[in-house]
C-alpha cells in the first residue's frame, strides 16, 4: 500500500489519487484513479496488478463514501481477485476489509464481521502492520455496532497501538474517533469528550480538514449526550463547514442529526424540524437504515412537541419499521409505546 508520507516528493498519479482520497475529494480523486485504471489495465506483470489493485480499493472506497455501495463491492472483489492472482497476500486482505467495512455502512454487521476475520487471517499471514491495524480497527467499529463493546475497545485500542508505528496519522486518528464512539455507546460521555478531543488536537497537527471534521461532530454529540446543547452547536457549526467543504455526504448527514437533537434540546423546533428533515432526506439516499429509524423517531418527537399528532405518528411508524428490519426489538417497543400514548 502507498504510504501517506507522500510530502517532499513528486507525487505518481495513484498517489495524487490516494491524496486526494485523504483529503475527502471523492468525486476527484475517482477522476484521478479511473485515468490510472486505464492506464494499468490490460498489463500482465506483477507490479502493475498490484497497483491496478490498489487503484481499484481506492475507488472502491470513494463509491462507499458517495453511497454507491453495489459499485464499491464490485470493485473490492475486483481488487481481491487482482491480488489473489499475483499473490499479493496484503492486497487481498485490503480488499477483504474494505469488504467489511462497506458491508458495515450498509447495517450489515454479521456479514462484515465474517470478511473482516477473513481479512485479519490474511493481514497476519503477509505480516502486514498497516493492514491488521485497518482491520482491527473495522473489527472494533462493527464489534461496537452488533453492542460487543468490550470486545470492541479491545480491537480499538490494539488498532490504535499498532496504527502509532506505522505512517498513517489520519488512520490512527479514525482510530481514536471510533473509540471514542464506543464509550459514547456505553454513554460514558465524559471519556469519549476526552478521546474526541485528543482525535481534535491529532487532526489540527495533521491538517486532516476530514477527520477534523469527524471529531468535532462527535464532540458536538457528547455535549448533546451532557445535556450541553449550547456548546455543541458552537461544534457541529464547524464540522458542517468542514464536511460541506470536503463534500463528505455521511458527515454532512450526521452533523444535520445532531443539529436537530441539539435544537430540540433548545425549544428551537422549526430549527430543529429543518436539520432533521435534511439530514432523512440524506440517509434514504444514502441507503444507510442503521439510522433511518432512530431520525424518524427524533423527528416525531419534534411534531409531538409542535402538537402535530398525525405527522409524527406517520414518523413513529416507519421508525417501527426500520428497527423491525434492523431486529432492535426494545426500540420496537418503545416506539408502540409512544403510539399508544398520542
């Protein structure tokens, strides 16, 4: 894999791609890499397939980021294929994770926890530091997912050790930020501030606007988790800037739901309705259903409180909905509860 240390040299093309990539610049950086996939594609030594590989997980990353996920596993299987054909044992468990972590996107967490095993078999096997400290970093933010949260600070913090000796700061500050989510998820609150401010200062060293971004999102959700919705708008004003700039849709998406929590938290309710609403938009296109139920909830109780009983109903059925295909059968509950109660 190409190093991030890419400063003081003239950069190849499937550098400018990855670059770019680091930088959130999808839409570009999967200009820059088709012209390299043209260019390698076709060519039967080793070198070049390996590369060709690499362009491809790259791709296959972006189509991720810009919810095309039936294009990025296309291209990961690709890439696997690629590698598996000139026995590059680390590209394949590149792909593999990548694998893993889209299938994470999509809500299909026991799917990606088996290509993530399967990458991790294959890190070990090609003694590839920067690979195994990839996958267990995707091992813990899936593990955090399926509520294994034990086992998840576990992988994350064994991904963060790993991840400090390779050359890949941006990757060890994704590292900190999923850790960081993880004791949000256990609503110890007051330690993933503290971690999310540690991924902050790691981010403004590395001038990685995306991660940046990232972290204060996630400061911004803590305050709104302590009660300190004033604070976090302050936050999550600036990740918004920074996601917009970088076009990075997810992080856009998730910065309007926290806006919407935070406005609600404030009586600010049309406020609140217009962020929530933006950010249900984003998710159905995004097809990400992890969320979809827990916005249509949040957006209910802002009509409930508008005292417009029939559109939040409308909201709390189809948040039954998403968490019955999601089989989260507590939130299940709640929300028939909620019904009952209009």
């Amino acid at each position: 894999m190409v190093s991030m240390s890419m400063e003081g040299t003239e950069r190849t093309p499937l550098e400018e791609g990855i670059l770019k990539v680091r930088e959130g610049h999808y839409d570009a950086a999967i200009k820059t890499l088709a012209t390299v996939i043209s260019q390698l594609e076709g060519k039967e030594d080793s070198t070049s397939k390996i590369q060709l590989a690499e362009a491809l997980r790259w791709t296959s990353f972006c189509k991720a980021r810009l919810g095309d996920f039936t294009e990025a596993v296309n291209l990961a299987r690709k890439a696997m294929e690629l590698s598996g054909s000139v026995g590059d044992v680390a590209g394949e468990a590149d792909a593999l994770r990548r694998l893993g972590h889209i299938h994470y996107r999509k809500g299909d967490y026991n799917l990606a926890i088996e290509f993530i095993d399967s990458a991790l078999e294959k890190a070990k096997a090609a003694d590839a530091p920067a690979v195994l400290g990839l996958t267990r970093l995707d091992q813990g933010m899936t593990l955090s997912a399926l509520g294994k949260y034990k086992e998840a600070e576990r992988s994350l913090n064994e991904a963060i050790r790993i991840l400090k000796g390779t050359q890949e700061p941006s990757e060890l500050l994704r590292a900190y930020i999923n850790l960081g989510a993880c004791l949000t998820d256990q609503e110890k609150f007051e330690e993933a501030l503290e971690i999310f401010q540690i991924a902050n200062g790691i981010a403004d060293n590395t001038g990685d606007e995306v991660r940046k971004g990232w972290a204060l999102l996630n400061i911004g959700s803590c305050l709104n988790d302590l009660k300190r919705p004033k604070e976090a708008v302050k936050y999550l004003k600036t990740a918004l800037r920074l996601h917009e700039a970088h076009e990075d849709k997810a992080g856009i998406t998730f910065t309007h739901i926290e806006f919407g929590l935070s406005y609600t938290a404030l009586k600010e309710l049309d406020k609140a309705q217009e962020h929530l609403e933006t950010a249900l938009g984003m998710l159905e296109k995004l097809e990400l259903p992890a969320e979809l139920g827990e916005v249509h909830e949040a957006l209910a109780k802002v009509l409930i409180e508008k005292g417009d009983k029939e559109s939040a109903r409308a909201h709390l059925l189809k948040a039954t909905d998403s968490y019955l295909s999601m089989g989260k059968d507590q939130d299940v509950e709640r929300i028939e509860k909620m019904i009952h109660d209009l």
